[in-house]
C-alpha cells in the first residue's frame, strides 16, 4: 500500500515501553468480567442485592477492586471514574515506520467513515489508536499482547501491540503490509458497530441466547467487521494507493487473526470455547462484498445466508 501521500491520525497514544500500571483494573478480563456477570445475578436474584452491589461499588471506586470494573467495561454507555483515567492518556506524534504506517492507514479509515458516514446522513465519531507493548489498562480489564489486536467499546480504542505486525509475518505468515491494514480496518469496523449501535444491540441479543446460537451471532459481527474492512480497501483502491497483492495479503491477514482471545477483549467478556469464527471462505466473501460496494448498506450480515 502506497502511504506517502497520507497524513497521520492525531488520535494515537503511544504507550509502548510503558508496561501496565495495574491499578483498578481486572488481572484478566474475561474471568473478571463472567465471575461479575454471575455475582450480578446472584445478589440481583436476592433482597439485599442492591446493598451489596453499592457497597461493591464503593469498594471499586475507593479501593480499586478489581474484576467490577469489567461490568462497565462491556457496557459501551458508563465506565467508572477509574477508566476515564486511562482515557486521558497524550496523544502522541509517531515517527518510527510501523507505527507511522498504522498511524496513516488509521487516519485513513477515519476520512473514509467520516464521509460514509455524512452520506447516510450520520456524524461518525472517530475511535483512537492505541500502541503498546506487553500489557496496558483499557475499559475491557488489562489488553495483553498475547492476545493480538482488539477493539474495547467501552472506551472506543483500537488496541495494537507492535509484535503483533511481526507475527504476522513470522507465526500466521501473512506478510505485507496490507495485512496489518486490513486488521486495523477490521478493529475500526468494530468501531464502526459500536457507532451505529449494532454492537449494544448485538450484546443484548446474544444475552438471551443458547451458547450455540450466541455463536452463530458472533460470527456474524465478525463478517460485518470484515465488510466494513473492504468497503474502506474500496475507497483507498479508489485513491490508488493499493499495490499488486495486497487484497491476499488481507485475506491472508483474516484468517490469521480469527484467535477467541480478541473476541474476548472486543466484547469484553468471556468467550465459550465452542466459539467459532467464520471459515476463510466466508471472511473472504464478505471482505470482497465490502470492496465491491464500499458503502454501509450491503453490509448486513445479520439476515440470511453467509
Ligand atoms: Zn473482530
């Protein structure tokens, strides 16, 4: 992908080298956040329930217990004070290649929302990029770079810890550049979910549904996400700046990253271990239907055959 006509995104933090400040936050999300879920449940199904959760409440606020912040964490509406810290992290001006190259592909994800957006009559609200190595706080519980890129809806960030560029290539070989632009478009089409509202209305869903079936829906926002990612690979073809080979590289590039453990910290809650992601096939068609009509509107994943 040809990127030197871009401008960089002014919505990055650099956090690498920072290591995590642990603090408030849950050790690991997915546990935190299902062990909340039932201990919601258990005190909602008792009398005394609201006390309890208040004063777990306050336990959170003031002494930073961990594992409750989860419970807001999913919910894309509130987070608690303690996560507004971390959303106050400075921006940062890039210069190293990898992260100016992530900086300008998501500054172009954020032109082309911006306009798709303003044609279906919509203010796009655009996400931040937040680079990091080993371990930093987000309003999913603690990002671990083990567990590749992610999106947390909570606080609208789109999570990349730099090894994970070189993984690609080395572990999933899914070499190029485009590879990596494509998983950012993916993340950035999670962005895109959690704006229209899909993501809320996804959550709820899947709340009253058999694992199985709450499966079956995940995989379905995970092929929207894949459409929204060629609809933007349309507007930068479109600009000229794709190069020969780089929608293999995407693909190649999605069908490495289809690991549980981000679903986990998109959605910020645990994943069952049936979980199932689209096949290659289907990430493929829907990838090549977004590049084919680059719009919001042919991307419903939800009704119908995939
Ligand atoms: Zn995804």
């Amino acid at each position: 992908m040809k990127i030197d006509d871009l401008k960089k995104s002014n919505r990055v933090e650099d956090r690498r080298g920072q290591g995590s400040t642990g603090g408030g936050f849950g050790r690991s999300t997915g546990g935190g956040g299902l062990g909340t879920n039932i201990l919601l449940q258990l005190l909602l199904s008792s009398g005394r329930g609201k006390w309890l959760i208040l004063g777990l409440l306050l336990l959170t606020l003031v002494g930073g217990g961990s594992g409750l912040g989860n419970l807001f964490g999913f919910d894309s509406g509130g987070y608690s004070n303690t996560y507004q810290e971390a959303a106050e992290s400075s921006q940062t001006d890039v210069t190293d290649d990898e992260a100016v190259f992530l900086s300008k592909v998501f500054q172009s994800t954020e032109d082309f929302w911006t306009e798709e957006f303003a044609r279906n009559s919509r203010t796009y609200n655009p996400p931040t990029l937040v680079l990091y190595s080993g371990r930093t706080k987000t309003a999913c519980g603690l990002g671990d770079a083990a567990t590749g890129p992610f999106y947390c809806p909570g606080d609208k960030k789109v999570y990349i810890d730099l090894s994970f560029y070189r993984d690609l290539t080395t572990k999933y070989n899914a070499s190029g550049d485009f590879a990596m632009a494509y998983v950012i478009a993916h993340e950035v089409g999670h962005h895109v979910q959690t704006e229209l509202g899909t993501m809320t209305e996804f959550n709820r869903t899947r709340q009253q549904l058999s694992e199985k079936k709450a499966n079956a829906l995940t995989v379905r926002l995970e092929l929207q996400a894949d459409y929204y990612a060629g609809a933007w690979a349309k507007y930068v073809d479109g600009q000229g700046l794709l190069e020969a080979g780089d929608i293999d590289e995407a693909m190649a590039a999605a069908h490495a990253v289809g690991d549980d453990t981000l679903q986990e910290k998109a959605y910020g809650r645990v994943v069952p271990d049936s979980f199932t992601h689209g096949t290659s096939e289907q990430r493929r068609k829907w990838f090549d239907r977004g590049y084919q009509y680059g719009d919001l509107s042919h991307g419903d994943t939800f009704s119908g055959d995939i």
